[in-house]
C-alpha cells in the first residue's frame, strides 16, 4: 500500500472519532442526568481551565482515553490538535486529482505508445532495405545468363537501304545492311549482283556502275541463307555536256574514220558505205528519260533501229517507238563514244571490212565501235567511226541502211539527237528525217527503215576516255558497230569493243 493510502486512511479514521467524540459531548451536555464525573471534566476543559481534571483519581478512566483505547488509536492529546485533520483533507482532494492524472496517465501513455511506435518504425526501418534485396533475386543478369540456354540463335529479319538508287556510269554507292538477330550468332551478309555487266559490289556493300541498265543487289546471310534484302540499282548515261538538246551531229567511226550514212532510198540501212557529206549523214539526238537517246537522221527524218532478233543491222527501216531504237552514249577516255542499243544492250559496230554496216552483229571492244560526235554549224552532229575515220551515212534513196558506204557531205550524215527523259537519245536523219531504228529482230542492221517509236529507236552515247562515244540500243543493249572491212553497214550483229564500236560526235 502506498504513504497516500496509508495517509488517507488515517485521516479518516482519525475524522471518525473526531466526530464521534463531538457527538458523544453535545449529547452529554444536551442530558441533565449524565454523570457529574463528565460534566466536570467538560466544565473544567471548557470553562476554569481544568481546575478539577482528576476529582476521581487516577485509577478511574476517562470516557476519551476508553473509547481511544477500544479503538486502539493514539492518546487524546493527538485527537485534540484539529486543525491537522482539517488541513489534510483540504489539501489531500487537491493533491490527489492533480497527482494522479498528472503522474500515472501521463507516464503510460508517454512510455509504451512512444516505445510501440519506435519499435514499429525500427522494425519497418530494418526490413525497408531488406526489400530490394528481395527484389534483386529476379534481376536482369539472372535472365540474361539463362537466355542462351532458352532462346536459341537466330536470324530474325534483314533490311538493305537505300532500297532503290539511280547511279550514273561510273559512279558508286555504298549500301548498308542491318541484320536483326538472337542470341549469339553470325550477323555478317555476302553481296551479290543480279547483272554484273551493270553494276558490280563488293565484300563491303559498295555498287559501282559499269554500263546502262538495271540490276537487283541482295544481301544474304552467312547464318541463315534464307534470309535476305535486295535493293534496285538502276543505272543511267549522264548527260553529255557538249550535246546540244537537238543538236544536230555527224557520227564518225573511230576505227575506220568513216561517218555513218542512211542509205534512205534504197534499204534504209545504216553504214558508211557512202561516205557524202549531206543530210543522210546528219544526225539529231533526242534524249529520253533514261539517258538514253533516239537517234534521227536529219535527211529522212527516220529514228535509227537495231533490227536485233534477226540481222541486228541498224536501219531505219523499222520506225517503231521500242528499246531497239533507243541508245546509251558511253564516252571512252579517248573522247569518242560506244553507243549501245537499250533494247539488247548490244553495241553498234560499224563492219568496216566487209559490208561496212552498222549493225550489234559483231560485239567486239574496238574502233569499230567507237564513233565520235562532230557538231556542224547547222546545230547538228555527224557521226565518225574511230576506226576508220568513216562518216555514218544512211541511204535514204536505197536501202535505208545506216553505213559508212557513203561518205558524201550531206544530210544524210548529219544526226539530230533527241534526248529522252530517260537520258537516252533519239537519231534523227538530218536529210531524211528519219529516226535509226536498229533491226534487233531480224538482221540487227542499223537503218531508217522501220519508224516505229520503241526502244530500238532510243540510243544510249557511252563517254569514252579519248572523247568518242559508244552507242548502245535501248531495246536490246547491243552497241553500234561498223562492218568497216565489208558491206560498212552500222549493226549491232558484232559486239566486240574496238574503235569500229566508238563514235565521234562532230557539230
């Protein structure tokens, strides 16, 4: 028990007999029989200051000191001191309730809910970085280490870019290939070209054009064959700065100095047969959209045809709007042309031995089938074979062949080139006003004689290094070529590249 309660229980006993003895005295005095020995001991306590305490001696016991000792409390002198009492219980209600709410409530609730909450956050605390850790066990590292052993290796897609290109002779691109795999697997690409003679490419993806036309480059992969991306390369003849758009040209043929002539009145062939200088060996180039170009002869006014599924002579005879009478002017370094037919992509030769035709008949690489352009005042070309220095002529009185037969200064050996929009060229006979057409699908001979608008009516001028010009038909991609040691017809029936393929442009 604590001093509080002990206190609070003397006190009241301590009130009790305070009160009890109060009562007990009004009660006595209320009373006119109480016992004298009372009312003397009241009287003398109250009234004389205790003249007589003790009438009765000391063996008697008051009523005080018997009621204090049945109740076993201390003497009377202590129950008389009332102010005591009186102070206690004042002060104790005061006490009590400012102690106990201040000191017990306030300590419990300020001692556990203080340490509960410490012990929750020190908990949280301790397991909070616990958590990532957790966490952690499923990382990245731990699926990248396995994927090897789950996913196997693969190659998943390949892409070429660019996708499509249009490059001018000569000239190089570089493609990129990117492979798209799995795992731990070959990602390298073999190259390779669907026309060689077009363009090639090498180890590293870089294309370079050698001739007019078009080829498909694909990327294959070393892993995976399946798998692969192709781009289209087409290739195309510049433009030729020294052609005038409508310029009007002689043709002469390197190998034999010949120019071509149209023979427009008789077979319409194109050779240098006749070597006269008048408007069947006049020339005008009219490019197409390709770069390659429709050759008209100025005398007849007939577009050049390689007749090239049969004689391959070059003529006018066949005047169709096809590949055969379009041309590719290729300039060699010697500044002289190879001109080879779109259609076949065969080269005009010039048969300067024999019947001196143009024609793709003979396809070897010499001056036969180089042919310089020689702008004449008129705005018009001649055309001269390397070879033999012979002018293109057609017979437009004869045959119509294109040839080096004749080699009069007229206008039939002076050519009017029209250029097309796809960089090949119309030949125009000056004197005739008929386009070459080479005669792809018969003799192959170049001539006036058809008039048809195709492709073997449309020339490409190939640039060469000495200034002359090999020219290509569209329809077929066969070069000129002059038959300089026979019948001197221009045909594309001999694709050899020599100067009888190369072609000066004289204006």
């Amino acid at each position: 028990m604590s001093k509080i309660q002990q206190s609070k229980k003397m006190t009241f006993s301590s009130l009790l007999y305070i009160i009890f003895f109060a009562t007990l005295t009004i009660f006595s005095s209320g009373c006119g029989d109480t016992p004298p020995t009372i009312n003397e001991s009241t009287t003398s306590d109250g009234a004389s200051g205790g003249e007589k305490t003790t009438s009765e001696g000391p063996a008697k016991e008051t009523t005080t000191e018997k009621l204090e000792k049945d109740a076993g409390s201390e003497p009377a002198p202590d129950t008389k001191s009332q102010p005591e009492p009186q102070t206690e219980p004042a002060q104790e209600p005061q006490a009590e309730p400012t102690q106990e709410p201040q000191t017990e409530p306030a300590q419990e609730p300020q001692t556990e809910p203080a340490q509960e909450p410490m012990d929750e956050m020190t908990a949280d605390a301790a397991t909070g970085p616990e958590e990532p850790a957790v966490q952690e066990a499923p990382t990245e590292t731990t699926v990248q280490e396995a994927a090897p052993d789950i996913i196997p290796p693969a190659i998943l897609s390949i892409s070429v870019s660019p996708t499509a290109h249009t490059l001018e002779l000569n000239k190089t691109v570089q493609l990129k290939a990117t492979v798209t795999a799995q795992g731990s697997i070959d990602t390298s690409v073999t190259w390779s070209s669907s026309a060689t003679k077009v363009a090639s490419v090498d180890a590293q993806g870089l294309v370079t054009a050698l001739s007019v036309g078009t080829t498909t480059i694909t990327a294959t992969s070393k892993a995976d064959a399946t798998q692969k991306a192709t781009a289209t390369i087409l290739v195309k003849a510049p433009p030729l700065p020294n052609i005038k758009l409508g310029g009007l040209f002689r043709i002469r043929v390197k190998g034999s100095n010949r120019y071509l002539h149209e023979n427009g009145f008789n077979d319409k062939l194109l050779s240098t047969r006749y070597q006269v200088n008048d408007d069947f060996t006049k020339f005008y180039f009219e490019v197409q959209s390709d770069g390659s170009y429709k050759i008209k002869v100025k005398g007849s006014n007939r577009y050049w045809h390689e007749n090239g599924l049969n004689d391959k002579l070059i003529s006018t005879r066949t005047q169709t709007n096809d590949d055969y009478s379009k041309f590719f002017l290729e300039k060699q370094t010697d500044g002289s042309f190879r001109i080879k037919v779109k259609a076949n992509s065969r080269y005009l030769h010039e048969n300067g031995f024999n019947d001196k035709l143009l024609s793709t008949r003979f396809q070897v690489s010499d001056d036969f089938t180089k042919f310089y352009l020689e702008p004449i005042i008129s705005g018009t070309f001649q055309i001269r074979v390397k070879a033999n220095g012979r002018y293109l002529h057609e017979h437009a009185t004869g045959d119509k062949l294109l040839s080096t037969r004749f080699q009069p200064n007229d206008d039939y050996t002076k050519f009017i080139f029209n250029r097309e929009t796809n960089g090949s060229y119309k030949i125009q006979v000056k004197g005739s006003k008929r386009y070459l057409h080479e005669n792809g699908l018969n003799d192959k001979i170049l001539s006036t004689r058809v008039q048809s608008n195709d492709d073997y009516v449309r020339f490409f001028l190939i640039p060469e290094l000495d200034g002359s010009y090999r020219i290509q038909v569209k329809a077929n991609n066969r070069y000129w070529h002059e038959n300089g040691f026979n019948d001197r017809l221009i045909s594309t029936r001999f694709q050899v590249t020599d100067d009888f393929t190369r072609f000066f442009l004289v204006q």
